[in-house]
C-alpha cells in the first residue's frame, strides 16, 4: 500500500490509481455481488488472461480493497470478496451503471 506522500494530489488520480484499469473495475463489479474464487472471477470475465487478474487481485488485495480468505481444506479453496474500503466504493460503481444505461438508451 503507498504511503500518503506517493498518492497523487488530485484526488480523482487517486481514485483512477486504485480503480482505473477496466480489469480493476470489472472484478470490482462482481465482488460487490458476493465473494469469488479465482477461476470463477476468471470464467465470468471474458479474455481476461491469468497472469492479468492474478496481478490485478493482488494489487487490489494490497491497496486494501479485496480480502483473500484460504479455507483450510483439502485442496485449499481461496475466495476473494471486497474489503470495508472496498464496498465504500459501491456508490461509485452504481453510478457509473446508471449512466451506461442511460448512454445506451439514448444511443438507440
């Protein structure tokens, strides 16, 4: 996690930081549905490559937004889900899905 000091000062760049990769955003999508593991995230988004959302979930898991839980079970089952911090953002990704339908209701 970067210290205050390495943030950009433009809150915004902060947010497009954390979030901005179309990747970021869409695994936040289904996170704020319920919890996933990895290779279901994976099937639900399509042509994204393994080394791509594994890097992505990391990133997110160390900037404080996913929580990866490990099941002590045999074989070990992994779900990632959003953090506190992460759910905080769930206004954010409301918004932009009404303005998306409304984009593509008025394109029509």
């Amino acid at each position: 996690m970067l210290t205050k000091e390495e943030l950009p000062a433009c809150p915004v760049a902060t947010t497009v930081m954390l979030i901005g990769s179309k990747w970021k955003l869409l695994i936040m999508r289904d996170l704020l549905m319920r919890p996933w593991r990895f290779n279901e995230l994976r099937r639900d988004l399509e042509g994204i490559s393994q080394k791509v959302l594994t890097d992505s979930l990391r990133s997110m898991e160390e900037d404080g937004l996913v929580v990866r839980t490990v099941y002590p079970e045999v074989p070990p089952r992994v779900e990632y889900s959003l953090s506190e911090l992460g759910e905080s953002m769930r206004p954010i990704l409301d918004a932009m899905m009404v303005w998306g339908e409304e984009y593509k209701k008025n394109m029509a």
